[in-house]
C-alpha cells in the first residue's frame, strides 16, 4: 500500500540526473584547454612558415633586402614627386643616389686598404718581430727550431686537407653564383616595388575575404610607416656608431681608421651585436699595431659609445620609431642569429617592430569603423533601386 509521500512516489515522479563527462573538468581547466590547443596550432603554422622561408630563402631574403631598399628610398620618390618630377626620372635619379652612395663607400675603403696596406705590412712585421722576442725569452724559451716545427705543421695540415679546400673554392663559386642571382632579384624587386608598389599591396589585400580587407589594409599601412621610420632611423643610429669608433681610431693614430669606421656603420644595422663585435675588431687592431695602453683607450671608446646606442639611441630614438622594448631587441636579434645566422639578425628587429604595430591596429579595432560606414553605403545603395517602365515594381503599383 503506497502512501502519499512514500519514496516509491518521489522515485516514480523524480527525473534521473544524467552524467556528463564535463562536469568533471573545472571552468579553469576548460579554458585552459581552450587557450592550449589554440596556441598549438599557432605554433605548429609559425613552423611551417618557418619551414618553408628556410626552403625558399634564396627568394625570400633578397625579397626582405628589396624591402627594406624600398622603404629607406621612398620617402626621396615620393618628395621628388612632390615637387612635379616626372615618376620615372624620380626612381631613376633616386637609385644613381643610392648607387653612388654606396659605391663612394667601397671605393674609400678599398682605396684607404691599399693606401694602408704597405704601412700595415711593416708593423705586422715589426709586432711579430716583437711577439717572437717575447716568446723567445722566460717562460716559454722558444726557439727558432719551435717555429720551423710549427710552420711545417701547418703546412702539412694544409696538404692533408687539400681535398676539404677544393671542395670549399668549388662551394665559394656556388655561393657567388647565388650572390649574383640574390643581387639582381634585389634590383628587380625594389625596382617595381618602387614603380607599383602600391598596386602590389592592392593585389594582396584582394587575396583576403571582403570584410576583412579594410584590418588587412589598415595594419599593412601601419607596418610600412614603421619599416620606414625603422629604416631611417637605424641608419642614423649606424652612422653614430660608425662615427664615435672612426673618430677614436683615427685620434688614437690606427692603421685603416676610415675602413674601420665604415665597417661599424654597415655592422650596426645589426643592432646592439653589430657595434660590439665591429668594435671589438677595432680593439684587436689596436692591440696588434699601437700597443697595449692604445687598446685599452680604444675600448673604453667603443663601450661609450656602445653605452650611447644603448642608454639614449635605441631607448629615445629607436624605442619611439618601433616601440619595441631594448630587451625585446636584443633576444629578437639574438633568437634571429640562432635560427637564421646573419639575415635572421638583419630582419629580426624590423619584423618584430611590424608584426607589433599590426596586430596592435587590428585589435584596436579602428577598421570597424570603415567597415560600418561601407556596409552602410552599401545598404543604401541597394535601398535606391531605380525604376523603369515595365519593371514588376511599376505594373504591381500600377
């Protein structure tokens, strides 16, 4: 016999509760999960990409040089253009100013290594001469026969070897093949992307669905305004470092003090490893060819200067131009060197700097505004639908 509110008649009207396996995993499990395998797949298409630049790096890294190129001459095109020149001759007159610019580079140091070259013969000399008496006495006492044993030794490493340095001259012959190939898709490219560049851009923002065209096109405007400010601005910081060292070594007397000056420049647009390492061969020279005391002032110079570029250059001028922060820099330079060598240090800053300033546009989300105001015409547009004679409009009013 049941009586009202037996438990045979909570469980007859009771539901079942049913299991779900999720029920187990907490809120911040689940996003944790969520935010894991998205990150995964980011970093599995980073691979890849990855992947395929080393693949293709013999078009990708003049295609990244042509880039730069275009956006350090740009700005000249653009300002001739301002002033009624005709297109072409902006270009044409542009890239003679960077040719004879960069030539007159190489003609002086090549014209102050041969000027150089007979003194730097001598002092060699005369510091080996130096080095042998030094070595000759306590407590090392070599003698004459030591040397003769060394250098037969060498000599005999470097018959040994003569296969691995055939096999490097043949390598070398490769590899100025691929220079000469690397160079001239260089010029190519920063030659029409100086001529359309602006129709190479249209091209790739077509490549995008509609709607996300005007984020596309935005964050591309902003990344080439910062490559631009990027590019600029590291050759003024290239032409401080190359000129703080160049001045030392030439006030200091050192053999080559033009050479070693440019070599900074052109080294410093690896920032903060270019300098050290350009400066640090500086040191050497000294060390070799004034003495010890020359030395040591030429690297108290490099370190002021390096301390310049460091604590007023790249916080004040460069941390404005890219906002990115020095630390960031130097592990982007750093990470750069170890994947990529020396182009991955060249390209590593300035693809940072871009990257950043995109993905900071399109966050922002200022494009949405365009987009409104587009769908908007667009709706419009189609609201005012003109109406002819015969049109199912006109008969069903009529």
């Amino acid at each position: 016999m049941n009586f009202p509110g037996s438990s045979r008649h909570d469980s007859d009207t009771t539901p079942t509760p049913t299991f779900h396996a999720d029920d187990t995993v907490s809120r911040g499990m689940k996003i944790a999960g969520a935010w894991g395998w998205r990150i995964l797949v980011l970093i599995a298409c980073l691979a890849v990409g990855g992947l395929l630049i080393s693949e293709l790096k013999e078009i990708v890294v003049p295609f990244l040089i042509a880039l730069l190129i275009s956006a350090l001459l740009q700005p000249l095109v653009k300002l001739l253009e301002r002033h009624r020149w005709p297109k072409w001759l902006a270009i044409v007159v542009t890239l003679l100013a960077a040719i004879v610019v960069f030539g007159g580079l190489i003609l002086l140091v090549v014209l102050q290594v041969r000027a150089g070259l007979p003194a730097l013969e001598k002092e060699s000399v005369s510091r080996f001469n130096v080095v042998k008496d030094f070595l000759a006495g306590p407590p090392f006492n070599l003698t004459s026969k030591d040397y003769n044993s060394v250098i037969d030794s060498a000599t005999s490493a470097i018959q040994d070897s003569s296969k691995s340095l055939l096999s490097g001259v043949a390598a070398f012959g490769l590899g100025a093949g691929h220079f000469v190939a690397d160079g001239l898709l260089t010029i190519f490219a920063t030659i029409f992307m100086l001529i359309d560049g602006d129709g190479v851009w249209r091209w790739v923002t077509r490549l995008f669905p509609r709607r996300a065209r005007a984020a596309v096109d935005g964050a591309g405007h902003s990344g080439w305004i910062t490559l631009t400010t990027f590019v600029r601005v590291q050759i003024f910081v290239a032409a401080v470092d190359g000129l703080g060292v160049g001045l030392f070594a030439f006030f200091l007397g050192l053999p080559l003090a033009v050479p070693i000056g440019v070599l900074v420049f052109l080294a410093s647009f690896i920032p903060v490893v270019g300098a050290i390492v350009s400066g640090a061969f500086a040191v050497v020279i000294a060390l070799l060819f004034i003495g010890p005391l020359q030395a040591l002032i030429m690297l108290g110079g490099v370190i002021l200067v390096h301390l310049l570029e460091a604590h007023v250059l790249q916080p004040l001028v460069m941390g404005n131009a890219v906002k990115v922060h020095p630390l960031a820099v130097v592990f982007a330079v750093a990470g750069g060197s170890y994947v990529a060598g020396i182009p991955g240090a060249l390209f590593a800053v300035p693809t940072i700097a871009v990257i950043n300033v995109m993905v900071t546009y399109v966050a922002r989300g200022k494009w949405r505004d365009g987009v409104s105001s587009q769908r908007d015409e667009e709706d419009a547009a189609d609201e005012v639908v003109p109406q002819t004679e015969g049109t199912p409009a006109k008969n069903a009013g009529a």
